[in-house]
C-alpha cells in the first residue's frame, strides 16, 4: 500500500510541528508557505525571546466553547514532553517563575525557528517557501492546490495550519478560513485577542510608559464576569500589560450593552486591612495624598487625588465615610473609559475560527471534509498570553500527526 500525498499548509508552529511530528513517524509529507522567510511570528513573540510554553499547563488558560476539547488535545503533547522535545535538540529552556513562563536559555526567538528548520532538514521534509495556495478543489478522492495562482499538485491528505489573521504582516491573513468554507465549514465570528485597549482619557500623555500591577475585571450589567492580575501599562493611545491583552478578547467579544472594565490598583490589599492600616500610628497623620505616592508614581497619585475630588492634604485619621467609600472606589474599583481597540495587526491571536463541533475531538479532522485535518490558532481556541498559543499549536500539531499515522495502520 502507497504512502498518501500529504501537504501542511502553513509553516508557523503549528506547521512545523505537525511537519516534524509526522516525519518522526515515518509519514512524508510537504510543507507550502507564502512566505520566504518562514516562522516570523516566532520571532516576534515574547518581545523577540520567544515564550515557547508555560509550567501552568491547563485547558483553564483556554477560550473556547468545549474545555474538554482543549483538555483532551493538550494531552498529544504534554508539557514535560515539549520541554524533553526542546532539550533533545539542543535547546535548554529556562523557567521564569514570576508568571511560569518559559523561555530559551539564549532569550533568542532566532534559535527556536533555526530548531524547527534544522529538524525538517534532518527529517527530509520538502518545505516549499515562496508558495502561496491560491486555491483548494475537492474531488472524491483527493484535493487540487493551486500554487502561486498557476501550479496545481493533488494530495490526499490536506492540513490547515494557516493560523489566524492576527499579525498580517507575517503572512496570516485569514486565507485557510476561505479554503475552510469552500470545504463546507462555518467560521465563527473573527475578533482581535490579546491586543492593546485605547482610551481618550484625558491623563495618558502625562502617564504613558507607566507600569504597574493592578487587576481588571470586566462587568456586564453590574455583573462581575472574569478578572486577570497582572502589570497594567499607559500608553499613548490607550492601555497595555498582560493583564490587559488577557481581557481585551472578552471585552471586544462581549455583546452586552452595558459593559465595563475597572480595576483594583492595590491587588495585594482588601479594603478592611487598608483601614486598619490607616489606624496605625505611623499612618494616622500621613496624609492621602503622601499615602498614594507611597503607591504609585507622584503623577498616578496626584491624578487619582483629582478623580476622587479630596483635598491633597487631608489626613488619613481625618476621612469620614463618605470620603473613604470615594477614595475606595478610585483604588478599588477604578472605570477605564475605553473607546476602542487596536485591530488584527496588533493583536497576538485571533478569536473565533473553525467552529469546535465540526471537528473529530479525537483527530482534528473535518466532520465535513474527509482527509482535511486542522492544528493550530485557525481553530476557535484562543490562549491567554504566557506561551499557551505555541503548546496549542505543537499540541494539536501532534494530534494531527498521531491521527494520520493511526488511519495508515488501520
């Protein structure tokens, strides 16, 4: 019995990976890219140091309508093993525990991709750069590519790895979600993730390149719907940090009308053991607006004493009531005004893809196409930031490559 022609569209991480997972099968099989430098999300990811995974590896990092689904596809390629798979390859990673993080030990993206390529040249596996896929035709027995809008080769097996439309400009996008639809499938509705917010609030010029920790939460009719910790940055236009980008998803994919994003500047107090500091004698007579710079940056301070409306000089033993419930809300529960966000070319991922219930949950391939498979951000999950996306990728990479394996053997 012959071997099937398989093509991988795409060589992001998804790609390469279900490439590499499939050579180590013994499967051959040939990778298209449009690109000539493939890979350019890996080297822009993690500020260029490229976080490859996360220690705290669970379907609960995910955003998707079925956990289970992510559960049982992360269970392809576990964490232990992507860290043995990256050792195996000369390429120790390091853990920095602040956030679980992992990154190489070089802090150098270039090295994952020149790890990824080194493999499938070892491997064999024919990688085409500079080949767009213009076009996807179904027979009953296999599938046309269009290559570069004039070469057609057939194959049996297809594998979308064509990622998401965030970041166009290193090649995704949006085109596999066309090539999805002509195949029958419906796409759920495409949004910017991880992306930064923008606001017209009247203080980010003074606060621009201002950090701090903080927790957000977004609200829905009053209602508290989900929260992230983590650093909060002022930008120019807006706001940024991770604890921003992990709830920009769920706000721009919210359709309640009256929604709203606020934050606890002082994550690390609660409100009764803020009083009882304020009762401490070396606090007493210390005023609030001393009190708030102890906290935060002089200009934050000086701005959060203008939103309350209290007078600069009033002493923390000297707040009634009604001034502490205001002085509250600033630190505990601060409105952002948000007037948009910044749109696929600034977003680390897309939401929204190819729905759940279309796919095997066993194989990824199409409940609707036989032999098409799909690995990668062109399914609708959606990590939070600190190397999720990538263990999805390799994940439902190694799914991919251990179903194609397993339907030979039958």
């Amino acid at each position: 019995m012959s071997q099937p022609k398989i093509a991988i569209i795409g060589a992001g991480a998804a790609g390469m990976m279900a490439a590499i997972q499939c050579g180590l099968r013994g499967i051959s099989v040939e990778v298209f890219d449009s690109q000539k430098n493939i890979g350019k999300k890996i080297l822009i990811a993690g500020g260029g140091r490229c976080n490859i995974t996360n220690h705290d590896m669970s379907e609960d990092h995910f955003n998707c309508e079925n956990k289970r689904f992510v559960k049982n596809i992360l269970k392809h390629l576990p964490l232990k093993e992507t860290l043995q798979y990256f050792e195996s390859r000369q390429l120790p990673l390091k853990l920095e525990p602040e956030f679980n993080k992992y990154f190489p030990v070089s802090d150098k993206a270039e090295d994952v991709l020149n790890t990824f390529v080194a493999h499938l040249e070892e491997l064999k596996i024919q990688l085409h750069r500079e080949s767009r896929i213009t076009n996807i035709s179904k027979s009953e027995t296999d599938y046309t590519l269009t290559i570069n809008e004039k070469t057609k080769q057939n194959f049996d097996i297809l594998v979308l790895c064509t990622g998401g439309k965030s970041i166009p400009q290193t090649g995704s996008n949006g085109l596999g979600y066309e090539f999805a639809k002509k195949m029958g499938h419906q796409i759920n509705e495409l949004t910017p993730a991880l992306t930064p917010l923008l606001s017209e609030a009247a203080h980010l010029s003074v606060l621009s390149g201002y950090s701090l920790p903080g927790e957000i939460s977004l609200y829905e009719n009053e209602e508290k719907v989900i929260s992230f910790k983590g650093p909060i940055l002022f930008t120019h236009k807006g706001y940024s940090g991770p604890a921003i980008l992990n709830i920009s998803r769920h706000f721009i994919t919210s359709k309640c009308s009256d929604k709203s994003l606020r934050v606890n500047w002082l994550p690390g107090y609660q409100k009764e053991s803020l009083m009882v500091l304020w009762k401490q004698p070396e606090y007493r007579k210390k005023s609030l607006l001393a009190f708030l710079r102890e906290k935060f940056s002089r200009q934050f301070a000086d701005i959060l004493i203008e939103e309350s409306g209290l007078i600069s000089d009033l002493t923390l033993s000297e707040i009634n009531k009604e001034q502490r419930q205001k002085i509250f809300s600033i630190l505990f529960s601060y409105s952002l005004l948000i007037s948009g966000f910044k749109g696929f070319a600034f977003a680390e991922v897309t939401s929204g893809g190819i729905p759940i219930p279309e796919i095997n949950p066993k194989t990824l391939e199409s409940k609707l196409s036989k032999n098409l498979y799909f690995a990668g951000e062109i399914i609708d999950v959606d990590g939070q930031l600190g190397g999720y996306n990538f263990q999805w990728a390799f994940a439902s990479a190694t799914c991919v490559a251990n179903a194609i394996k397993n339907s030979q053997i039958k």
